[in-house]
C-alpha cells in the first residue's frame, strides 16, 4: 500500500476499519517482507475499551497477513469508498 491510499480492513484479528494510509516504514528485523503502515482511522474504533483514531499494520506490502504478527491482518484499496 502507497502513502495517501484509502484502506479498509481488520485490525488485529477482528476490528474492521477505513482509512487512509499516512506513513510506511520498513521493519529492519528478520521477516518475511512485512511493512509498517500507519493508518489513519475515518471513524474512530474502540480496541479493547481505548479509542484508536490511527492505528500502525504490519502487513506485506500489498496488504495481505504477513507471519511477522500473530494477528490475522489485512487490507486492501478502497474501490470507490465502498470497501473490499
């Protein structure tokens, strides 16, 4: 995912959000590719009882899960806003 992408997906395993990708960071640790992407929230989620209006994915670089994390996470491009 490119900076100023807009996302939906699943956060750690089971929160759904959209947004927009604002930062991409590369992970310099032994992984399979993964990347950090920060996201910024279009509406904010409660994770587990705290209100996130950003939160950062670790994900290969086209969105899918990467083995780098325990947690099933994903994203993709918005298509129209209307998500996946």
């Amino acid at each position: 995912m490119k900076i100023g992408a807009e996302v939906t997906g699943r956060y750690l395993g089971e929160f759904y959000f959209t947004g927009i990708v604002t930062a991409v960071r590369p992970i310099y640790v032994k992984t399979d590719g993964c990347l950090q992407h920060e996201v910024h929230l279009n509406e904010p989620i409660i994770v587990y009882g705290g209100l996130k209006t950003s939160i950062l994915m670790n994900t290969l670089p086209d969105g899918s899960p990467s083995s780098y994390t325990r947690y099933s996470c994903y994203m993709s491009e918005s298509v129209n806003g209307d998500g996946l």
